[in-house]
C-alpha cells in the first residue's frame, strides 16, 4: 500500500474481548454488552456498532475484532427488540400492533446507543458503525449526541419509500455540524435496494463517501455471510415480505464472505483512521484509487457517484 499503510491486513494489537450485562434503570431493561480491547494498555477511540434488525451484538465480530486489531476500543449490545418482552414478535398479533411495536423499536434504537456510550470509558474519539436498521440509527444518533465524530453506514435503512415489510424508519439529519461518514452498500441488495442508498447519501448534510460492492446483498456485512444467505433464502416468509426469496440471488452468482468482510474491513479502518486518529496516509487512500486497491485483492467495488 501507498506509504506502508494497509487498513486491510489484521492490526498489531492482541485483543481482550469482555461480555458483560448492564442495566438501564430509566427503562428497566438489562442490555448484554460486548467489549474489544487492545491488551496493550493506553488511550484509544471508541467505536460503538449496532445491529441489524433481529440481530445481537456479536453479528459483525469480523468486523469489530479487526478494528480493535488497528487501535480502537470497540463495544456492542444487544439492542431493545432482543431484550425487551414488549418489543418482540407474538403469533397473531394484527398489522396494527405490528405497526405499533416497529415504532417503538425504532424509537429505543437510539437511546440504546447512548446508554451503551455511557457504559464505556468516556471519550471524545467516537465513531458509528452500524449495518442495515444499525446503519439507519448510526445515521440518526448524531441528531442528538454531540460525541460522534465519525459515522460508517452498512447498507442502512431510512430510505423514504422502503419495500414492503421492511421497517420505516424516518432520518432528520438535524446533525449541525460536520460528521463524516462513509457508506459502504450492497450492489444487489434486495430488502434496500442501492436507489434507497443514493436517497440517503445525497441527504446527509456532512462530508461523505460511498463504495458499491458488486455481486452482493444484504447478508454480506454480517459474519458467515454463506451461511446466512442460505439461511434466508430457506426461511417461509409469506405476507409483505413474500416478494423477498423470489428476488435473491444464489450464493454462487455472488461475491464470497471473504471478498465483502475484506472490503467492509479495511474502508471501515481507513475512514475511522482518517477521522478519529486523523492519519494523512488513510486520507490519502480514500481519496484514491480505492477500486484498484481492492481489485488486486480480487474485489469489485465502485464509487458513487
């Protein structure tokens, strides 16, 4: 890479990963949490990742453990719609009190991310990874907490006309301030599709980038990605998300795991570098030519736009 840096090859740090519960008095709900240190001990930015909807805390562990590995201190939770009874799915529940509850998972997303930030040692280095509805409330969180400096957005939602079945979840973007952010989205990506993708971009009021990965859906920002695709296309969906299965592409005509978490890995470590650590050589690979970097690693992207 150019000057020695290379965000895609494991870092020189060992880590300490840590679970742990912690409750939140105000809304009566006890979080598992999840932390990756460095062993080496020091003063690191924070990275906080959420995850996708019905998801957990360790959904991207190839991800948070290879930001760690570069110099950062990571943590995760499982969000309110894993922990709290209210907010998970009951057999025959009618489309409004679906429509109720989506709400309110959406709207502990956020304040989840907060209590989580206040669970960890305080900084003011603070990044947002966060996939699908985790990449919608990383996009959110900056409206109301003025610690984030920095925000990668993994195929997130808050498009304004979401595919049916899929959870609408509205962006404001009352950031105020410069919070740069990088998108990293899915080419083929069926549940949200690269048009909401552009709709989002072209809102957020900050300095901004965004790389495509070709050959690839949803299922590729989380950990095994093969096995999770195939676990979809074998689920029986039926009513508003019968459309799903019918529109995904097999995993052979598809880019592997290992192409997407290579990808998501190192753009995610340069951003953070570029912003949080403000590195000039990551600064000057995201200005680059990033599709040459990663087409001799065998993986196709593209900018947008």
């Amino acid at each position: 890479m150019t000057d020695g840096y290379d965000p895609f090859a494991a870092g020189t740090f060992s880590i300490d990963a840590r679970t742990f519960e912690a409750r939140d008095t105000a809304r009566d709900r006890v979080f598992p949490c999840e932390i990756w240190s460095p062993r080496v001990p020091g003063t690191y930015p924070l990275i906080l990742y959420s995850h996708h909807s019905g998801g957990h805390r360790r959904a991207a562990t190839y991800l948070c453990t290879h930001l760690c590995s570069h110099g950062y201190v990571v943590a995760a939770l499982d969000h309110s719609e894993a922990v709290a009874p209210e907010l998970k799915y009951r057999d025959g529940e009618t489309k409004e009190q679906s429509a109720a509850r989506a709400e309110l998972v959406i709207a502990s997303r956020v304040p989840d991310l907060r209590f989580l930030l206040s669970q960890v040692p305080a900084t003011d280095q603070v990044g947002l990874v966060g996939h699908s509805l985790g990449g919608w409330t990383v996009l959110a969180a900056p409206d109301v907490e003025p610690r984030v400096r920095a925000v990668v957005a993994l195929a997130p939602g808050g498009a304004s006309n979401p595919r049916p079945g899929i959870l609408r979840a509205e962006l404001d973007f009352r950031w105020g301030r410069d919070v740069p952010t990088l998108f990293l989205v899915a080419e083929n990506d069926v549940p949200l599709p690269l048009e909401g993708m552009y709709e989002v971009f072209e809102r957020t009021p900050a300095t901004k980038q965004m790389v495509i990965l070709r050959r690839a859906d949803h299922m590729h920002f989380m950990d095994n990605v093969e096995q999770m695709h195939e676990t979809v296309l074998n689920l029986k969906f039926s009513g508003e998300l019968a459309w799903l299965q019918k529109e995904m592409r097999p995993m052979a005509e598809l880019c592997s795991g290992e192409q997407a978490h290579l990808f998501i890995r190192g753009l995610t470590v340069s951003h953070m570098d570029a912003v949080l650590k403000e590195k000039g050589e990551a600064r000057r690979f995201l200005a680059g030519d990033i599709e040459g970097a990663l087409a001799a690693r065998g993986v196709e992207v593209r900018k947008y736009p």
